[in-house]
C-alpha cells in the first residue's frame, strides 16, 4: 500500500474506506433485476431505431445505465460516510441527519448536486433545518453540496410559500470544499484527497479478488421468444389483450 499522506485520515483508515465503497460496486444483473425499474418497451424501439442502434447494443446500455445507477448511489456512501474517520466529534448516525457533530452543534444535509432538490424537497429541507435550530439556539444546520455552483460557505435563503426567508447565519448552503475545510481546519483538505483518490482506487483494486462481470439478461429473454424485441414486448405487456400470441 502506498503513502498517503493526508493529515486529516490515516492511510489505513482511508484504504478501508474506499475499499467498503470499491466491495459494494455491482457487476451482475439478471431479468429480474432488470425489469424492477419496469423497462418501457416503446421507448426501447424508438431509442434503437433514432439513434440507429440494435436491440442488443441498446439493451446492453439500459443495463450499464441501471448499473451505473446503483453504483453511483455508492459515492453518496463515500461522500457521507468518509467524515467519521477524520474526527471523533464527527459521526454518521443511522437516522436523522446525515453527518453530525453533537460537541460543536452541527448538523449536516448533504446533496450530490445542486440541483437534485426540487422547491418542495428544498422547502422540506429548510423547514427541518429552522425547527432544529428554534429548539437549539447553538446548532448550525448546514446544506452541504458535492457539486456546487461555486466554492461557497453562505446563509442558505430559500422562498416558502411565495415568501423569501430572511438570511439566518445558522441555517447555511455549504460546497464540499468548504465542508471539509470546517471538518479538518485544512483550506485543501477536499483538493489533497482528490489528487491522491486515483492512487487508492487502484491499490484497493489490485489487492481484491477481481469480481466477473454476469449479465444474465438476454439468455433469460432468450427463453421468452427468440426475437428479442418480441421478448422484450412479452416482460411488459404478456397479459394485456392480444399480446398472448404477439410477435414481431
């Protein structure tokens, strides 16, 4: 294992971290699996004939879209989860907020992009946030953002019923590169830990059991009709009326 050298986590620490994330990575899928997000066969055949591509080939990107789906669930887990090894003030309960520091009266929200939350979700969000801080006059809630417009530590002002909120220095919209400058008092401590990230990944990835990608999904469709759009038809509408003998 190489040198890290991030005075805010060990290198073990940092090692087993990424390696929690890199384990939970999926690399199989099967009918089943597929078919939980309900694949829509219509868009299917539009998608393969504007964008001039086989059935298979649009399938096969449906699947690494479902898997990159569940996999990018993960680096919200990296994101949150990382901040309990800089620090004893800092954990990651199981409910509640997302990261809390109960010495210094800090809670966390934390969003992967700044713009996932709609108005409602936005509004739900702040109205947690001033009912933390009405019944405890010393927290600081904070809306911590991976990808941020800007580099920012702000009063976080939002509108809630067509009203705009006054500015509250306690409630506060917050960029990742911030967040961890207030979490390890280090103003690169973000910038540091992504320069060496690519140097982890690698060292967790050459040291575990090389995982084999299986994808099950066409030899089960296979077993439905040997036409594949038929098949893919038949998982969505083999009981509506007229598809019991339907093929292409």
């Amino acid at each position: 294992m190489n040198k890290y050298n991030l005075a805010f986590i060990s290198d073990d620490d940092l090692y087993k971290h990424v390696l929690e994330t890199v384990e939970k990575y999926s690399f199989e899928m099967d009918l089943k699996k597929f078919n939980s997000n309900l694949i829509d066969p219509i868009k299917l055949t539009f998608d393969s004939i504007v964008y001039e591509q086989s059935y298979e080939d649009t399938i096969e990107n449906e699947v690494l879209r479902q898997l990159d789906k569940t996999n990018s669930n993960l680096i919200g887990y990296f994101h949150q989860n990382i901040f309990k090894y800089f620090s004893d003030d800092w954990n990651v309960p199981k409910h509640g907020y997302d990261i809390e520091n109960l010495k210094d009266r800090i809670f966390v929200e934390m969003k992967n992009k700044h713009n996932t939350m709609n108005s409602s979700s936005s509004a739900k969000t702040y109205m947690r946030f001033q009912n933390t801080i009405i019944k405890d006059r010393n927290a600081t809630c904070l809306l911590v953002e991976i990808i941020a417009k800007h580099s920012q530590n702000i009063p976080w002002i939002v509108t809630l019923d067509k009203i705009k909120q006054s500015s509250n220095q306690s409630i506060r919209r917050v960029s990742i590169d911030k967040f961890y400058e207030i979490v390890t008092k280090d103003k690169f401590a973000f910038q540091k830990l992504c320069q060496i990230l690519p140097t982890v990944i690698k060292d967790v990835v050459s040291n575990i059991k090389t995982r084999n990608k299986k994808n099950t999904v066409f030899a089960e469709l296979d077993s439905l009709s040997s036409d594949l759009l038929t098949s893919i038809y038949l998982l969505s509408f083999k009981k509506y009326e007229g598809f019991r003998d339907f093929k292409f």
